[in-house]
C-alpha cells in the first residue's frame, strides 16, 4: 500500500501540472491587435473572422490554410458561393504602390511591408484583382484595422491575413511553375457545439461517480471501525490493522499551498523546454498514471463478480500484495495504454484518452481527499490565484499565455499535452477540439466528493445536505465557462475562474446558513463519539 500511495501521489503531481484552462483549437495560431484604439466606421465595420483558404496545385487538391479577414471588403461564407481562382504574386511584392500590370480577376499574394492595409487593397482592387492576401511578418496572425483618420474605405474585395508560414508554403508553390488556384470563404460556426454538451456531461458524471464510490469507501470504513468497536474483546491492533489498509491520502493546507508553487515552477518548465521529447516524457507519465487508474477501476468494478479473485493475494516484487483479480487486468490496462500511445495521432484516439483520464481522475479522487472546508478553500482558492495569473497576467511577463501555449502544444510539433478530457468538434466546420484540463474536475472534485463524503455520515438526506448542491453549483460554474469561452471567441479561459466561486461559495455560505460552517471548517465531519472512550467503556464493562 505504501507504493501505491507513492504512486499515485506522484500521478497526481504530474496530472495537475497543467491545471484548467479551456481553450477552442485554433489552428491557424494566435491572432493579436490592440483593437480598441480602432473602432469600427462605415466601409471598416466588419468583425473578424477567420478565413479558409483552400489550395490547388495544378488542379488538384492540396493545402488548407487559415487567415483572418479584415474590418474592410466582403468574404462570402458558404464554400458554394466561393469561387476557385488563380493565385499570382504581386509587383511590387508589397502593394505599397501602383501595379505594374493589370490582372483579371486573379487573387493577388502580398508581403504585409510598412503600408497600411488598405492602400494595399485599394491597389489590388484597381488592378483588377479579386481579392489580397496579405503574408504578415510573423507566425501569428494580426488584425487588420483602419487608422481612425482614414476616408477611402468603399473596399469591395476580400482581404485575409495569413501567417508567416503559410505564406512561405503558398510561395514556394508558386516557384515550382505550378499552376495555383485558391478559394477564399468564412463558414460560421454553431451556436452551440454538441461536444461542449458531451464534455460538460462527461465532467459532470466522473466527479459524480467518484464522489459517490468515496463517500460509499468512506462509510464502509466507519461501519467497519465501528463494527470493531462493538465487538472490542480485542486490543488495539485490530482498530490498527484496519487503519493500515486504507489507502486514503489526506491533503493538509501546507502540502496544499506547496503544490500550487510547485505546479507554477513545472509549467515554467514545460513552457521553455516545450518539445517532442517532451511531449513523449508527458505521454509516458500519463500511461502509466492512466494504467493505475483504468487498472482501479477495473478491480473495484469487478470484484462484485470475481469476490475470490480480488480477495486472494500474492506476494510480488517491489510492488507487494496484490490480489490475483489485479493480476487478471493489469495486462489489458497496460496494452490499452500502449495502444493508445502509439496511435495517439488517429483521428480516434481521443477516445482511449478520454477514458484513462476518466479512470485516473475518478482513482485519484478517491485516494486523495481533504479532510475538511478548510483546506478545500486553500487549495481552490490558490488554484484560482493560479489559474487567472497563467492564463492571464504571463501574457504580460512571456508576451503570450503561458497556460495556453502550454495545453495547445506550441513549439512541440505535437497536438498538445495528454492531460485532457477532449471531444471532437464534429458539427465546427473549422473542427478542432473542445478541452477541459484534469484540474477543472479534479480539484473541485476533491470539494464535491467531501461534500457527499459528509451528508452520508451525517445522515443527511440529498436535498438536506451538501452535495446536490455543490454538483448543481460545479456544473453551472461549467457552464458559464463554456458560455464565455462563445463570447470570447474561442480564446482560452481560466475555467476555475467560474468554477470555484460557484462551487466554493455555494458550500460556504450554505454551511453559514446551517451552522454547520465551523464543523465543515475545522473537523469535516459530524460530532461523534471518540473511539478510545467508546472502547474503554466497553473494557470497563
């Protein structure tokens, strides 16, 4: 048990490492300006969007691009509507002055240059050409706006922005003598995407399993302990045997503060060595993380069938006594996991993602627990400090978000870190993924399941008690993440800037209004009478 312990403590330092921002993918990088200095006016009013731009080579079907349309001209938004045509490079290669050549109809390629973008497209639309687009200076990509004094805006045709590196790809077909055609269009996205429903459920549901399977440990425990009691013709050992077998991890409000720290020093660390090795350290750590937990789950699951097996031990090598039901499964988790590592870049493999880190979270909320609201609101409150500062205030620090960069897998050739619950965009016509970090379910979970943990050995009944509303609260922080993460277009947000104000709050003020807050805050769980008396009473007897 000890190694168990060990081990998951250690799984729970590397899961958490990246907490809780939920960011929309983007793949065409982050796009920056200061827009508020530019507001709109009449021919400059338009949002932004982002653009496709689909390529072929010779008349077949090649690259994908995506830029940002401007404030100015009209970019159609059904693919019907968009017209296949040729792409040509401008002369001069800014467009910072008159054409030397009139073109009919032709998409002009621009270098961004010092001129303002809409001289660039005033030139290109009296030469003739269909449409501009501008390769920017930079991987990412930048709004297009129009100086407050400008007047000459009546811009009919489509201006897109589009990074450094598309742009150099874009050029070097254009070298080879190829023939290339591009077409330009907007699709808009849904509403409301049905795997932010899915995901929210699938949040939602792991913390409401977990709680349950912890608080129902939780009181088998004191039943057990109690059963011990009453039947005291023994000594102490047997209370002490019992103890020994639990495997429960108590977080005190140091280890808590001391986390966060650490976590903040290891994102640092990912954040300057981001790279495929490292990337591949990540995946091995989730594996085996994964492995443990899926194995868990597996056992507890099963032991209701195969009781003999599961209570039936063997003595192995570093790892200790471990059931011949654990033996059974623990080949079946391990292949899971390595087939998952190896086809982790299939189209499907969130799926084997998404259930090790279920499995995982559900088995670290049940080893790992707070004992009480007290260290619940040290814990959420630092993560809350944590959350805003990584996902907002390192932009000023790193030039960028450091939590962003991080979960999306900037600069490591990869599709970001492991430690995700993600789902597939599948209604987005830019596609993608909809992400929630392992800490947006885990450290609220940890609130949710002491909550349960409590109301059943209090016997309180679901309305009565603390849980239902504590889950009510967690999914409607949820939501509202989801909800501004839509308002803010896809920009990641620091989900546990919702979550632990609805969560934390909810339990804290209900606890005031009951009078059970200072039994929340300091014991964490109902006034009972102390074993020790309970046991020299029945020796006296």
């Amino acid at each position: 048990m000890a190694f168990r312990r060990l081990l998951c403590s250690l799984t729970l330092c590397a899961v958490l490492l990246i907490f809780s921002e939920s960011p929309a993918k983007v793949t065409a990088g982050d796009i920056v300006h200061d827009d508020d200095l530019a507001p709109k006016k009449p021919g400059c009013e338009n949002d932004f969007v982002l653009v496709k731009v689909q390529t072929w080579i010779d008349g077949m079907e090649d690259e994908e691009f995506v830029g940002v349309g401007a404030r100015f001209g009209k970019i159609v938004s059904k693919e019907k509507n968009a017209n296949q045509t040729h792409l040509v490079l401008s002369d001069p290669r800014d467009c910072c002055s008159p054409l030397k050549r009139k073109f009919s109809g032709d998409i002009l390629m621009v270098d961004r240059g010092k001129c303002k973008f809409t001289v660039k497209a005033n030139f290109a639309e009296a030469a003739g050409a269909s449409a501009v687009l501008i390769v920017n200076n930079e991987r990412e990509l930048y709004k297009m706006v129009c100086d407050p004094d400008e007047t000459d805006l009546d811009i009919q045709i489509p201006a897109v922005m589009l990074p450094q590196d598309a742009g150099n790809t874009l050029e070097k077909m254009l070298s080879n003598g190829s023939s290339v055609s591009v077409q330009l269009y907007s699709p808009k996205r849904p509403e409301v995407d049905i795997a932010e429903v899915f995901l929210w459920l699938m949040a939602v549901g792991t913390i409401l399993c977990a709680s349950y399977w912890s608080a129902w440990s939780a009181r088998e425990a004191a039943i057990e302990q109690d059963k011990l009691l009453k039947d005291a013709t023994d000594d102490f050992s047997n209370i002490t045997k019992s103890t020994e077998r639990s495997s429960v991890v108590d977080i005190n409000t140091i280890s808590a503060v001391l986390f966060v720290v650490v976590a903040s020093c290891f994102l640092i660390l990912i954040y300057k060595l981001m790279s495929i090795w490292f990337i591949e350290l990540l995946v091995v750590l989730f594996c085996i993380g994964g492995v443990e937990g899926l194995q868990t789950c597996l056992v507890a699951l099963l032991s209701r069938w195969f009781s003999r097996a599961g209570e039936s031990f063997v003595k192995v090598p570093v790892l200790g006594a471990v059931s011949y039901l654990t033996l059974a499964v623990s080949p079946f988790c391990i292949a899971f996991a390595v087939v998952w590592a190896v086809y982790r870049d299939a189209s499907f493999a969130w799926i084997g993602q998404d259930i090790l880190g279920i499995a995982l979270i559900i088995t670290v909320l049940q080893i790992v627990r707070i004992p009480n609201l007290k260290v619940g609101t040290v814990l959420l409150g630092c993560a809350f400090i944590y959350d805003i500062f990584w996902v907002f205030i390192s932009k000023k620090l790193f030039k960028e978000s450091v939590m962003i960069v991080v979960a999306r897998g900037d600069r490591s050739g990869e599709d970001g870190i492991p430690m995700l619950l993600k789902i597939p965009r599948l209604f987005d016509p830019w596609g993608g993924y909809s992400i929630i970090g392992f800490g947006d379910i885990l450290l609220p979970g940890l609130v949710v399941a002491f909550s349960l943990r409590y109301d059943w050995l209090a016997n309180k009944r679901l309305r009565t008690g603390y849980f239902l509303w504590a889950m009510v609260a967690y999914g409607l922080g949820l939501l509202i993440t989801y909800v501004a993460l839509n308002l803010m277009d896809g920009h990641g947000q620091p989900a546990l800037l919702y979550i632990v104000p609805f969560t934390l709050g909810t339990f804290l003020a209900l606890g005031r209004k009951r009078g059970d807050l200072r039994i929340l805050w300091e014991r964490g769980e109902p006034e009972r009478l102390c074993p020790h008396v309970r046991l020299e009473s029945v020796m006296q007897e």
